[in-house]
C-alpha cells in the first residue's frame, strides 16, 4: 500500500504533479463514436458542438481488423482537436488485450496535451489502476505533459463492483465510473441478452385475489441495475469522483433510455454514453434539472435563510437536510448554465441572454 504522503507525488521523473481535486466540468453525455470509420471522424467538429464529452471509442463495438485504424483515427482527431468547451475523451482496449500498451502510447504521447480523461474498460481492483497510473507518468513525462490525464474506469465485473471503493481510491487521477451493463451482465452470467435497460421477466407480482385465486393478479418490472447504480455512486462520492450510466442499446426504444437515464440521474450519476445522435438530446434533456425543481429549489434556499431550523412551504416540511438537496440541485444548473446560455435562459439565471 502506498503511503498517503506519496499518493501526490509523480509516479515518474519528469511527470505532471498529480491533481489534488478532480476537474467538474458538464458531462451530461460522453459520446461515442467509432474513431476508425472516416465518415464519423468528419462529423467531429458537428457532434463536439453538441455534446459535452466526445469519445473516441478503440475498444468492443470496434472490429479486431480496425483496431490500429481507429488508433490511427483517434490521433487524427485530437491533433485537429480546437473544441475548448467540449472534453475529448478516449476508450482504450482492456488491459490483457494485445492493443492496449500501444493505444495508451499513442494517446498519450501524441496527443497527450488534447485529451482530458482516458477510460479504462474492464477494471477489476485496484491493481489496474495502478499499472496505469504508473505507465501514464512515463509516458506524461516522455511527451513533456503539463496536466496529468485523467482516468474513468468502466465498472464491468463482478470483481470490480466487489472492489468498487479500492477502485475509486487507487490514484488521485480518478475521475468516475461509469457502469458497464453489458460486459457486467456477460460477467456475472446474468440471463439476458442486451445492452443495459430492463428486462420484462425481472419482476415482482401482487399476491393472490383472497376471494379468487384465478383472477388476473398485476405484475411490476424491477429495476435490474439498482443495486450496482447505488453501489457505485456511494464508492464514487466517497471519494470525490462521478459516477456516470453506461450504454443503452436499444436506439429506437427512446422512452425506456430516457426512464433509464433518469433513473441514474435521480440516483446520483452526472450523466450516462449516447451511442447514436438520438441520444444525445435524451440525456441532455434527463441531466440537466428540471427547470421547475430548480424554481422549487430556489424558493426552498430562500424561505430556509441561514439553512438551519425548519419551515413550512406548500405544506411540506423544509428543514437543514431538504435545503442541502436543493443546493444540490441549483449548483448543478448553475454549473451546466455556464456552459450553456439556452439552460440559463430556461431557469432564468441573471446574466442569461434575453
Ligand atoms: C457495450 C458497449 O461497449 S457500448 C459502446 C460501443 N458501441 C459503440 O460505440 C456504438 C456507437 N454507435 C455506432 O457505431 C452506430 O450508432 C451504430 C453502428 C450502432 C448504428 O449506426 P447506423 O446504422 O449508421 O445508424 P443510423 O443509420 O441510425 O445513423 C443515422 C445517422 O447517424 C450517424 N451516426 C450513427 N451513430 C453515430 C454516432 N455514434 N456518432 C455520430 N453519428 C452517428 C450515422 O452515420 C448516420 O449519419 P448519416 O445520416 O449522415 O448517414
Ligand atoms: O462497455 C460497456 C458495457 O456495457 O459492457
Ligand atoms: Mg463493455
């Protein structure tokens, strides 16, 4: 175990001093796109003018054969890379995969300087972070980085919800989590064959009609992804980093990816992956506040004063621990209004543009 006096200190002569504070900045949706194909790569400035991360994807959803043409893609990008609102983010291969040692160079000995966060798929403890951690000094110190990179690792094994907090804690480049639900279901050998949401055979039934057991009894689907989505966000906070929604593969299913991403939104996530231009707009939607909660929160911050004691608004008590959530809720709009005048408009922030 390393000493807590070491944890600031570069893992390489020459390497960036690690952060002391992750950096918050809106990420609503981390886009991905497909860095091997040409057609996605001239749609980069298009889509960095619409979503709050881009992602350029090396890992699954990338064929064995395109894997050094998506490398090669990625570099191209973030050497023409001029966004300076939206983040560029990379996936890389896993770590026992034959491309992740040249994909890390690559990224960061290329492009190091244009990229904000790199997120490692198949995280198992705290040990790969570690390797990473280390590897990513090396190379940080060989391209002459001033900013140490970022790490977001995908929470997609048993083993890596086992080990969630030791995950979280493993270095101070830590970023988020984002669930896997995909790879994690594959993992734990759960019996369903999608890309997260629900499945109807995940339910609960009300009991038996006491006068007619034959009478038709209502069924309610449960939330598969309940237990890990609360499991991470805890691991996360605990240590000052986010925690993010996966994938949700069912593109033409729009409804149940915006109850999907709500779900994380309501249970702490900053955000979830948009896998298709459909989803962006969902998840813009789902993790910006409602701009009546923030109106409703406002009014609480304001009649609670010094935000102790307790009062009575619309019949409902307020009190310390109800204005903390509402500050929850208008610090985040005004984080996302900074960045976005329309939202400020919308929750009629001063400033915003009439
Ligand atoms: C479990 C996991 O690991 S999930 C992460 C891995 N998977 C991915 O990253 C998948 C990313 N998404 C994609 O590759 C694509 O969306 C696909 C393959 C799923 C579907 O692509 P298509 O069949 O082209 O979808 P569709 O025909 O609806 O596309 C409509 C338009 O949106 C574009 N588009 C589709 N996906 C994206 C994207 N992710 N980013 C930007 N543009 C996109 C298409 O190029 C097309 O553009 P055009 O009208 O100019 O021709
Ligand atoms: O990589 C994502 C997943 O769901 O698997
Ligand atoms: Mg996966």
């Amino acid at each position: 175990m390393r000493s807590a006096k070491d944890f600031f200190r570069p893992l390489a002569a020459g390497a960036p001093q690690p952060l002391r504070e992750i950096t918050v900045r809106p990420s609503r949706m981390i886009h991905f796109f497909p860095a091997a194909n040409e057609k996605m790569r001239s749609k980069v400035p298009d889509m960095a003018a619409q979503v709050d991360v881009l992602l350029a994807n090396l890992e699954d959803g990338v064929p064995a054969s395109d894997k050094e043409a998506a490398r090669d893609g990625l570099v191209e990008v973030g050497k023409a890379w001029s966004a300076t609102d939206t983040q560029l983010w990379t996936r890389v291969n896993s770590l026992d995969s034959p491309w992740a040692l040249d994909d890390l160079t690559a990224a960061v000995t290329e492009i190091g300087d244009k990229l904000d966060v790199i997120m490692i798929p198949k995280v198992e403890g705290p040990e790969d972070i570690h390797y990473v951690d280390r590897l990513l000094a090396q190379l940080e110190a060989r391209a002459g980085l001033e900013k140490p990179l970022m790490v977001h690792a995908i929470l997609e094994t048993a083993q890596g919800v086992a080990r969630v907090e030791e995950i979280c804690g493993a270095s101070p480049r830590m970023q988020g989590l984002s669930l896997g639900p995909a790879d994690l279901a594959a993992n734990r050998r759960m019996k369903t064959t999608r890309v997260g949401g629900g499945h109807p055979g995940y339910l609960v039934r009300e009991d038996p009609d006491a006068d007619d057991a034959e009478a038709p009894r209502a069924t309610f689907q449960q939330d598969l992804w309940h237990y890990t989505i609360s499991r991470m966000v805890d691991a996360c906070v605990m240590h000052g980093i986010l925690p993010y929604y996966g994938p949700f593969g069912d593109i033409a299913d729009t409804t149940a990816c915006e109850d999907q991403f709500r779900n994380a939104y309501l249970l702490g996530c900053v955000g979830a992956w948009s896998l298709h231009p459909a989803q962006i707009p969902i998840a813009k939607k789902v993790f910006s506040p409602d701009p009546a909660d923030v109106a409703h929160a406002q009014r609480v911050i304001e009649a609670m004063g010094d935000g102790t004691g307790a009062v009575m608004l619309d019949g409902k008590m307020e009190d310390d621990a109800s204005v903390k959530q509402c500050r929850v809720i208008v610090d985040l709009a005004q984080e996302l209004s900074a960045r976005d005048p329309e939202l400020a408009e919308l929750y009629g922030f001063e400033g915003a543009a009439s």
